[in-house]
C-alpha cells in the first residue's frame, strides 16, 4: 500500500530528526515527541505483523524499543519533577531534589550513549525489512486489522469498572487504533468512540499519577531519604493517590457516557 510507505517514510524522517538533535536541545517535550513517535511506528509493526505472518514484529523492533524504553526512564523522572513543581514547593525538598537531579542525569547519559552515530545503519535495516511487506499488504486485510482491533477495545469499554492493569490496556490500545488511524488514512464514517480525547487526557493524566507513585515509594522504601524529607514524601504520595484514585473513578463515570462507534 502506498499510503503505509507514504507513512513510513515521514516516521523514519521524524525519527531521525529527533535522535540527531543536540543533546542540549532536547526538552522534556522532545522526550515526549520520540517516544510518541516510536509508539506510531510500533503500531505500524502491529499492524504488519498481523497482516503478514512471516514478519518478525518483536525482533524488527528491538533497536527502537531500546530507544524507547530509556527515553521512558528519562521521561519519568521529568514528569515527577513538573508535577512535584505543579503541587508542592519543590525547593523545600533539597536532598530528594538532588537525588532526582542525579537521576536524571545518569538516565540522560544512559539515553544518549545508546543513540549515538553507531545506531543509524542498525535502524535502517530495520526499515529496509518492512517496505517490501507494506507494498504486499492489501486494503481488505488492514481493514480486518483495524475492525478486530475496534472489537477489543469495544469489550473494554462495555465493561462496568475497569481495573487499573485494564486501564493499561485501554490506554495502549485506543492510542495504538488511533495511530493507525492515520497510517492507513482510514476515513471511518462511525468513530470509535466519540469524545475520546476527553478519555484520553484522563488516562494520560491517571498514568503520570501512577509512575510518580511507583517512584515515590520505591525511593521511600530504599531509606536514601532523611527521615524529615522521607515524612514529606509520604505526604506528598498520599495525595498524588488520593488524585489518581479520582481520576481512576472519572474515567470509570466516564466510559458508560461513551458512544461507541457512533451511533451505540
């Protein structure tokens, strides 16, 4: 299909931008950017690996995963630091600051030893193998794809309450449905759902809550904290829950005023 090598084309450039950028230019939304970036292109493989059985999805995109599961631990951590900064005077907290900051910097020279020049000829074989099956791949099998994929969330968003690991799921799959969405052009005359950026944002928002919390409770537990900062930090998790144990109830008010496919 030419529209899926029209597509591949832009995420491969995208993606090279990004990587070569100076690594004093990269912003906490350029973090942001990769990541969303490779998750399109992990939907793409998604959708490949479904129409062509003898596309090796997992093995393709290892070098990419790489990438995205460090910048991911960067990411984090910048978004524990915006949201301690958004709710709480940060400065009161100096030595939890600056094991934040020690981090962040250790994850950033992790992320950017592993995108170095050597990672471009990797990459680009990954490309090479998946732009012969895009050519092969047929209109009536994507829409296949696309229709079992509406099924899946469909069942989720049927069910009453969804339970956190669900709510991972959902998260996944409805950005995954939308990614390709786009790859494919798909001009779909009933949307999936409708006021799905309202869910969206919400379980966007749940999930900065929920990373924060893992974090906050692992340095908590580890004693590398004064005791002083340590009761801080246990206050300041307990709020962050009390919040993201509100959004958990929003976003399950919110799906049964949901409109699948647009005309439930």
């Amino acid at each position: 299909m030419k529209t899926l090598k029209k597509y591949l084309r832009k995420q491969k450039s995208t993606i090279k931008l990004l990587l070569q950028k100076p690594p004093q230019s990269f912003t906490p939304d350029t973090f942001h950017a990769l990541r969303v970036e490779i998750k399109k292109l992990n939907a793409l493989f998604d959708l490949v690996n479904y129409c062509h059985k003898e596309f090796k999805q997992k093995k393709t995109f290892k070098p990419f995963k790489l990438i995205f599961r460090q910048a991911g631990k960067v990411r984090e951590l910048q978004v524990e630091e915006s949201l301690l900064k958004e709710h709480f005077t940060f400065n009161l907290l100096k030595e939890y600051r600056n094991h934040l900051d020690k981090e962040l910097f250790k994850e950033l020279e992790n992320f950017f030893s592993i995108t170095n020049s050597e990672l471009y000829p990797i990459l680009k074989k990954k490309y090479r193998k998946i732009i012969p099956l895009l050519s092969k791949t047929s209109k009536k099998r994507t829409l296949r794809y696309m229709d079992n994929k509406k099924a899946k969330i469909e069942k989720l968003l049927r069910q009453n309450t969804l339970k956190n690991k669900q709510i991972h799921i959902l998260r996944k799959r409805l950005k995954e449905f939308q990614y390709n969405e786009k790859s494919l052009n798909y001009n779909n005359q009933n949307p999936l759902i409708l006021n799905k950026d309202i869910l969206s944002e919400l379980l966007g928002e749940w999930h900065d809550y929920q990373i924060t919390i893992n974090h906050l409770k692992k340095v908590i537990d580890s004693g590398k904290i004064n005791p002083n900062e340590n009761n801080q930090l246990e206050n300041i998790k307990t709020t962050f829950t009390f919040k993201r144990e509100l959004l958990f109830n929003k976003i399950n008010t919110t799906l049964p005023n949901l409109s699948i496919f647009g005309n439930a």
